[in-house]
C-alpha cells in the first residue's frame, strides 16, 4: 500500500465520509439517485406516474455537504431547487441481489437533499442532454447524520419533511414512494455491482421550489434524522 502511494504523481483524492449518530464515520464510494419516486412530484415535474422501472442518475461522492455546513449558491443557474430524500447506505455490495435480500446491504440510513440546478437539468431534458451538470455539482447533496439499520431498522413508512426559512415546503410519507428501496436495490444492482460506501438517494416528494442565498433549509424523516444547510 504504502508503495502504491509512492507511485501516485499527484495527492490522492481524499476519502469522502459522513459521521454516523453515536460515532464512527462512513467512507462514500458513489452516489446513486433515483428519478420520479412519488406519484405527486411526477406531475409536478410534468411526467406520468405510472410504475415504469426506475431511473437513475449519479452525483460524485464530494458533492456531499455534511455536518450542517453552509451550501455556496451554485455558479451557473438561476434556479436552485430543493428535493428532500431518504437515503440508503450500502454496507454490503452485489449484484443481482434479490427484493428479499436488499435490507442485509443496508447498512444505515440519512435524511438528505439533491439540490439540483432546475434550469440546466430542464434544457438538457429538453435537449435529449444528460443530467450531470443539473445534478451533480459542487456541494450538491447536503447530508445529515447516517444511522445504523441494526438500531432503526428499515424505514418503509413515516413523515419526510422540508422547511425552508420555518415554513413547510415538503411533507409526504416514505409509504408513498413508487418504488420501495429493497425494490430499488434489485433494480440498480441489475445494471451495476453495488459496493460497500455506495449511497442511494430514493427520491422526493412534491413541493419542489427555489431557494436564495441567506435560505436556511431544514429536513426530517421520521424514525431516520435530520438535515440542514444554509444557502450562502
Ligand atoms: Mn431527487
């Protein structure tokens, strides 16, 4: 190892980890996110929601903001929106790994947010253009602190939420997602070898808007924890 790290021409990127409630830190490999998740968000976003597979686009693993800090106001857009989500760390990669199977690779929970840059995400919609520069910028996912499934389990059910400034902007239930994450799992591992330190954002409720700088934003999933951030 240590004669690997000789040979390296440049630093090595760093690690890229999220504090974990009652200590420790999870390292993050990559970071998956699932499109159109609840029904309600799908026609706001325009779409139809029927139960057509699940989609899925990535974020790089340093877009993840955690600790509460400040979120910069991203260079390039003119609307920022918020999009409250669960999301699912892997402890345990596979592929092809069955609905039933799913939970035992969860290794925790967190609430999170895929900010996302709503007017280049819709010209390259438009366009027939990929999504990466809507999605997956600089400090793009603000991320609370993860918790294990061995001491909530697995939440299928209860309040997801977002305040901006105090008021309510998001509030539905896990219940309503379209696709469950043991679903999800089955889906995504069939088109990639999920690995330990993977995440998986599963999707947001309806109530998408646009946030300004001085915005403080906060969200809360029942059962699961909390995530804040400040728009500077
Ligand atoms: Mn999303």
């Amino acid at each position: 190892m240590d004669e690997e790290r000789e040979q390296y021409v440049i630093a090595p990127p760093r690690v890229v980890a999220i504090p974990v409630e009652g200590g420790g830190l999870f390292p993050v490999r990559r970071v998956f996110c699932v499109g159109r998740n609840y029904a309600e968000h799908t026609r706001e976003m325009g779409g139809d929601p029927g139960r057509e597979p699940p989609f899925f686009f990535m974020k790089p693993a340093d877009a993840l903001l955690s600790r509460g800090a400040d979120m910069p106001y991203p260079p390039a857009t003119r609307e920022l929106h918020h999009e409250m989500e669960l999301v699912a760390a892997i402890g345990t990669g596979g592929a092809d790994i069955s609905q039933s199977e799913a939970p035992t690779h969860v290794w925790g929970y967190a609430a999170g947010l895929d900010m996302t840059r709503r007017d280049l995400q819709g010209a390259a919609k438009k366009e027939g253009k990929p999504w990466d520069m809507g999605k997956g910028f600089d400090f793009s996912a603000p991320i609370g602190m993860l918790i294990a499934s061995a001491r909530i389990g697995h939440p299928s059910r209860g309040r997801i939420a977002l305040r901006v400034n105090g008021a309510l902007r998001q509030e539905a239930d896990l219940a309503q997602m379209i696709w469950s994450i043991p679903e999800m799992i089955a889906q995504l591992s069939a088109l990639v070898r999920l690995a330990a330190g993977d995440l998986i954002f599963t999707g947001t409720p309806a109530g998408v808007a646009a946030v300004a700088r001085g915005d403080r934003l906060d969200g809360e999933i029942e059962g699961v924890g909390s995530v804040r951030t400040k728009i500077v």
